[in-house]
C-alpha cells in the first residue's frame, strides 16, 4: 500500500489544508510524544533505583533506657549476624549518627548530652531475612529495638513513580488515538473535497484500492515527515533542560538513555502507521457512501 | 427484444457487447426507466435521443455500470452487473471509454498525463517509448497536439471533448459511450468529434451516442450504418424514420 507509485501519487491534487493540519499535528503529536515518552521512562528509572537502593538496606534503632544501651545494642548486633538472609550488621557511630542530624540541627549539636537513640545499619542478601521472624528474636533478646524495614515509606514512593510511569504510557496511548482522530478527519476533508477526483478515477476504470491507496499514502508520508521533525524537536528539547545527574529528581532527569532511544526512533513510523490505518479506513468508508 | 446490429459490419460473432433485459430504474420514489430491453452489437454505432430529462445519462450509466438497475439484468460483456463488485466493475470499464458532455479532468495535470490516467489507473505503462510515442499519435488524431502540456481549464469546449474521446480511447476499448458530445461545442467542431467516431467505428467499435442534435445523426447516418433509439414515456423504442 506504501509502495511508491508516482503516477498514482500525482492523482491527488498536491496542496490544500488538509496537508498543513497533518504535517502539524503529528509533528505536535510526535513533540508531546517524546516528552510523555520521556517521563514514563525516566519515572521508571527512578521506581527501579529506590526499590533496588532501599529494597536491600533496614535500620534497627534501640532506644533502651540509661545503662542498657551497650548491652542491648551487642545482643541486638549477635542476632542480626546469626539471621539468615543478612550479609551485614553495623553500629553507626556518635559521627555518624552525628552527620546525620547536621542538615536539620548544624555541626555543633552535642549529640553525646541528647538521648538520641543508637542506630545499626543492616545489609540484606538479594533474597532478604523473615522480618517478622527477626522482629520475634529481638524481643526476646533486646527489647527495646525497632526493626524498620523501609517497607512501610518505600512502598508508597514505588508506586508513585509506577503510577507516573503508567501515565506517560496512558498519556503515548491518548496522543496516538488523537492523533489517529485527527488523520481521520484531515483524511475524510481531503477525500470530500476531491470527490471530483474520485468520480473521474472511477471513470476510467480505477478500483478502490488504488484510490484509496492515492489517499492513504500520501497522508502517512505527510504523518512520518511531521512526526520526524516533532520528534527532533523534541529531542532537542530534552537536550536542553538541564541535568542535575545521578542525584536528580524527576524534572531534571527527563533524558532519554540505553534502550530508551529505540522507542524515541519508533515515534515517526509508529506515526505513519497510525496515519496510515486512519486514512485507510477514512477513505474506504467514504469510496463506499462516494458509491 | 430489440438487437441492433451494423448490417455493414465484418462478419464476426455478434455477441451483444451491451445486453439489457426488462431493466427499470428508479429514483426517488419514481420510476425513470421501464422495462428496456436492448442488446447493441459489437461493431454497431447507435444513437440515444429523446427529451431532455427523459434518462438518456441514466441509461448510459446503467451501460457502463454506474448505476445499477432497480430491476432487470444489465449485462456487459455477458456478465450481469449485479453479482460483480465495485472491482470487478471497474475492470469492465476498461473496456468502456465514456465522454461526457461536461467532461471531466483532473485539473491540477495536464492533458497528457489526463488522456493517459486510464493506463495509469490499470498499472500499464505510460512512461516507455512505445507508450509515449502512441500517446504522441492519440494527440495527434484527436488534434491536441499542440496543447498536450495545458491544463484542463485552459482548454476550450471542444478541445476539451477531444481530450475527453482521447481519453476515453487510449485502453483501446470495446464499446466508446458519449452523453451529449457536442452539446457545448460548435458545429464544426461537431463535425470534427463525428469523424473521430466514425473512425473508431469503421475501426470495430461499438458506438453509443445520447444526443439532441439531429444533425449530428444525420451526417453520420451518412457515412456508417446507424441505428436510433428514443427514449419516450420512461421506454425504449426505435426511433421512426423521419431522423
């Protein structure tokens, strides 16, 4: 149905605002296109590293009262190194604990006078260790510890960034039903304006299919130019904003990166397919009522 | 049933090119044909008359497969129109060259490219020596030589005509039809579409001419065998001899 027929090509009359409005929308499709693409994968990255960053790390905080501390952070640490599915267990230090603290209360805070709680950080294997077993072990053996697991806030963050990754895919889903619309209608102008054109083809022996085929595929090479400058654009655009890096958030981490780029290349023919089944479909509804 | 033959003709089979059996059509609620029957001859040359909005184009569409009929069998080339597709129609037409009398371009090409849009639209070629050079020859007989690279609005009425028997001719087909030819032309230029005609149908052609002018029936009943219907009171019938 692409195939290149100039003579065909030359039956449809070459300009009007059918043309305009195709080349124009899918380039402003292919430009949002590339932006939802964009987020969705860049909303995926970063549900991929908070889950592969925090899905293997847990805090214990003992906040055993005056004298007790020490004993219950070593029988907390000998439980930890006997668990199953934890590769380390490690008591941070008054630094540590300190450094933590700095953002919010300044480097000279006198951590030593506050009843600040003793922390061990936890190193899990791939698998993980049975929380609720642990949670049990410590009771026993140091009561006053509090096994966070990360579960309860990193959750709610996965799912986010799935959700927002869900929506850039929902949002490549709606521009390319809009898009298709917007053929559709282009393509249904066209094939009523050219009715003339219609009626003479048929005259002289044309069948459907090479009519429609006139229409069809000059509106999905219209559609594959506009999406391939929207697409460029677009990129362009991505280029431009800056990038804060590994540490950055959502709004200054919406890059294209690895196998990103296949989809980004997909978007033109992608969009000249889409054309391409509008139009088809425009077009053989119309030679049927041209009928 | 009526079967017009060419008394002069070669000698061959005279299958019916055109072949209707008690078609009617109707339109709007209204019946605008009735129960014609007719089979036209390979070779024949006829003439279609009667009163303005009688359904001569009606009748003409009905012969080349525009319009299907309400009632009745249309048969063209032996096959009933009914059972084919919009496909398998527009191969038929192939064999069908039709002249209108607002004949109809493609205007945005020139007229070459016009005459030669019924090779185009069945995949033959149009673009080789032989194709060119037979084009040059089709512009040349039908006097357009000059004017190959115009438009088609640059055209006058009767180059338009000429362009449209051109067009209507290059698939070499079978059966030419013509609604009114020369109802915008002079009559010299009249004349001058009449003798293409006439050549095509001492060349074997099935001619079908709607027409009012009946000077136009006359010079050619001067040079080639022709029959004449009229359509009168929604019927078919053989026109009397005082044309």
């Amino acid at each position: 149905m692409l195939q290149f027929d100039e003579k065909a090509d030359r039956v449809v009359p070459p300009t009007g605002f059918t043309a305009r409005l195709t080349v124009f929308s899918s380039f402003a499709m292919a430009f949002l296109a590339v932006f939802a693409l964009a987020l969705s994968l860049a909303a995926g990255r970063v549900a991929e590293r908070w889950g592969d960053e925090l899905a293997q790390s847990s805090t214990l905080r003992i906040s055993a009262p005056a004298g007790e501390g020490v004993t219950q952070t070593e029988a907390a640490l000998r439980v930890l190194r006997t668990t199953p599915g934890i590769v380390d267990a490690r008591a941070l230090t008054i630094d540590e604990q300190r450094a933590l603290l700095t953002p919010w209360f300044g480097a000279d805070i006198p951590i030593e006078d506050l009843p600040l709680p003793q922390l061990i950080d936890i190193t899990e294997t791939d698998e993980g260790y049975d929380a609720a077993g642990l949670r049990l072990r410590l009771a026993a053996e140091a009561p006053a510890a509090v096994l966070d697991d990360h579960a309860r806030w990193r959750r709610p963050l996965i799912e986010a960034a799935s959700r927002l990754r869900i929506l850039g895919w929902a949002s490549i889903l709606l521009i390319a039903t809009a898009s298709a619309a917007m053929v559709t209608l282009a393509a249904n102008a066209a094939l009523a304006a050219n009715a003339q054109v219609i009626a003479v083809l048929r005259l002289v022996g044309a069948k459907d299919t090479y009519i429609a085929r006139a229409f069809v595929r000059r509106f999905a090479l219209r559609s594959l130019t506009g999406a391939a400058f929207g697409t460029l654009v677009g990129i362009v655009a991505l280029v431009l904003i800056p990038s804060r890096g590994d540490s950055a958030g959502f709004l200054t981490d919406l890059s294209i990166q690895g196998w990103g780029w296949v989809w980004v290349i997909l978007i033109p023919p992608l969009s000249g397919l889409v054309a391409f089944i509008a139009t088809r479909f425009a077009a053989r509804r119309v030679l049927e009522e041209l009928a | 049933m009526l079967r017009h033959n060419n008394a002069g003709n070669r000698g061959r089979d005279k299958t019916a090119v055109i072949e209707l059996e008690n078609v009617a059509y109707s339109y709007g609620g209204g019946e605008l044909l009735t129960d014609m029957t007719l089979s036209v001859a390979p070779g024949s040359f006829h003439f279609l008359t009667g009163p303005s909005g009688s359904g001569k184009t009606t009748f003409l569409k009905l012969c080349y497969g525009a319009l299907q009929a309400t009632a009745g069998h249309v048969r063209l080339f032996e096959r009933d129109v009914r059972g084919l597709g919009r496909d398998d129609v527009a191969i038929l037409r192939r064999k069908i060259g039709v002249v209108h009398q607002d004949c109809q371009f493609l205007d945005h090409l020139p007229v070459t490219e016009n005459i030669a849009l019924p090779l185009s639209v069945s995949g033959q070629d149009t673009s080789g020596a032989g194709a060119e050079a037979n084009l040059k020859e089709l512009l040349a007989w039908v006097g357009l030589t000059a004017r190959g690279d115009a438009l088609p609005p640059e055209l006058s009425g009767g180059e338009r005509q000429r362009a449209a028997l051109a067009r209507a001719v290059i698939m070499s087909p079978d059966v030419i039809l013509a609604d009114e030819p020369t109802g915008n032309i002079d009559w010299e230029m009249s004349q001058r579409l009449l003798t293409l005609l006439v050549e095509l149908n001492r060349m074997g052609k099935t001619i079908l001419v709607a027409t009012h002018d009946l000077g136009l029936i006359r010079a050619a009943k001067a040079q080639v065998p022709t029959r004449v219907l009229r359509i009168s009171n929604r019927r078919l019938q053989m026109a009397g001899a005082d044309l």
